[in-house]
C-alpha cells in the first residue's frame, strides 16, 4: 500500500506550483506537462467523492461528508500502488467521530506550503474578485471555507478556518508526518526547496530530473501556457490565474493600516514562520 502525501496549504501559498513540479519530475518528459492536466488532482471534487462512495453524497449532511471523505482517503491509500500527491485547501480537521479526516492510516505525509499572508491577502483578493477588505476579514474567519456541494456541486465544503490556525492545525497540531515549505524560500532557491519535497516523499532522486522540472515550471512557462490555453482551475471571474509569483507583491497593493492590521491579527504565526524578521519596522510601530 502507498500512502497519500497531502499538498496542503491556504489558498494562493504555490500549491498549483509545487504540483507542476511534481507533475515535472515524475513524468521526466522531453517538454513542460499541459497545466490543465497535472497529476496531483484536487481531494475535493464531488464527482470524485460520488464515484469512490457508489452513492449521490448530495444528501448527505456537513459531517456525514467529512466521515465518507475520511473512508474515501484511506480506501484510495489502499489502492495505490506509487506515492499520489492530492491537493487541499483544509486546515487539519475531524469528522463526528473525533478522527481526522486526513488520518494517519491514509497519510504518508503532509507538504505543508506556506506563504506571507500579506501576499496571500492580494493574491486571493485577485483570485475571488474581492475586495482586499473582504479578503483580510476572510483569512480572520475562522468559519471561512472553500468550495459547497449543496451550492456549488463541483467541491465539497473545505473548512479552511482562519490563515493562523490553517498554518497552526497542520504544523503543530497534526501527527502526522509534515515537511512545512515557504512559498518564498521556493522563489530564492527552487532547486533546494524542491530537492527536499522530493526527498521527503521517498521518489527516486536525480539532480537532472530536478534541474528540468524547475525549468520547465517556471512561473513564466506556466503563464505562457495559461495565456495560450487557459486553465481549468482559475476562477470564472478572476482575470488570471498566474498573476505575479513574486514576493513582497503586497507592497503595491495595501495600505500601511491593512498591512499592519493582518499582521496584528495572526502576529504568532507570522513570527513563528520567520516573516516577522522581514518586514520592515514601520509596519510593527
């Protein structure tokens, strides 16, 4: 039996990134893989849940969904036979019967993809087609959620709670097996910060096979192709998927006030994963 890895992060912190380097590495093609056909799929889709279950999971209740989504995981570790990398937006959480819905029966480990919520908050504002305000009271909500079968039939609902305590369930609530990537450490040295995904997840290591799969999931590669071709995954409403993928974007976008209010709201985890040290003192004054 091969274990799932969990891709899990916030909203807009790279995990469409680090798929297409997965999707890179383990292909080894001579040519970058279409975006809209990565490996590592999403663990939210009903259609998904419907045809693991054998049922319509459209009556079932909030947690009568998160106990089936449990079940459905662990069958799917059962069944795979390589390392399968699935994409959530989750933070850790429980079904009705006190168990995590992302047990450690399933689980082989967690990339855990972290990123400045200051960035978080623009991307995501420009990835729902909300305002910043709106974003920022969101990543303070701990109600806050992706995706509902019962209105949107395509995604499961995906309790994110609030950007601190998403960060804090997987990192230090968890028992399972997390390896916690920065988004930023990513953009200054993609070779060494993938070179540990790999690792971490027991694939085969090559140095080449690494070196092409950075190369060919450069940020502009996969904008190039989302201009091209589209991609399945962005927002009907939102101009582009891939935006920017820089660091520090937030610095044309919000105000000092927003800027200090987000990280007055989650300043404990923003110090524990070494952002506070980068910011500039104006903003803590």
């Amino acid at each position: 039996m091969s274990k799932l890895f969990w891709l899990a992060s916030y909203p807009k912190s790279g995990n469409t990134w680090v798929r297409t380097l997965l999707t890179n590495y383990q292909r080894d093609a001579d040519e970058p893989v279409d975006i809209n056909a990565l490996d590592s799929a999403g663990a939210f889709g009903v259609e998904q849940m419907n045809e693991w279950l054998g049922i319509d999971s459209s009556n079932l209740t909030e947690q009568e969904m998160l106990k089936y989504r449990r079940l459905v995981y662990e069958e799917m570790a059962r069944e795979h036979t390589e390392p399968c990398f699935l994409k959530i937006h989750d933070a850790y959480i429980y079904d009705s019967e006190n168990i995590p819905v992302f047990s450690e029966k399933a689980t082989g480990g967690v990339i855990h993809i972290i990123r400045n919520p200051l960035d978080v908050a623009v991307s995501y504002a420009h990835h729902r087609n909300a305002s910043i305000e709106k974003t920022i009271k969101s990543m303070n909500d701990e109600e806050h959620h992706l995706g509902n079968w019962r209105v949107n039939h395509g995604q499961v609902k995906q309790p994110a709670l609030s950007w601190s305590n998403h960060a804090k369930s997987w990192k230090y609530q968890s028992k399972l097996k997390v390896l916690t990537i920065r988004y930023e450490d990513m953009l200054v040295d993609t070779i060494k910060e993938f070179t540990k995904i790999v690792k971490f997840a027991g694939l085969e290591f090559s140095k080449k096979r690494i070196a092409k799969a950075v190369d060919f999931s450069s940020f502009d590669k996969l904008k190039a192709q989302e201009k091209k071709s589209g991609f399945s995954e962005k927002q009907p409403t939102a101009e582009s998927f891939f935006r920017k993928g820089k660091a520090n974007s937030w610095r044309e976008s919000l105000t000092d006030e927003q800027a200090k209010r987000i990280i007055s709201d989650h300043q404990d985890v923003v110090e524990r994963f070494g952002y506070l040290d980068e910011l500039e003192e104006d903003l803590l004054k």
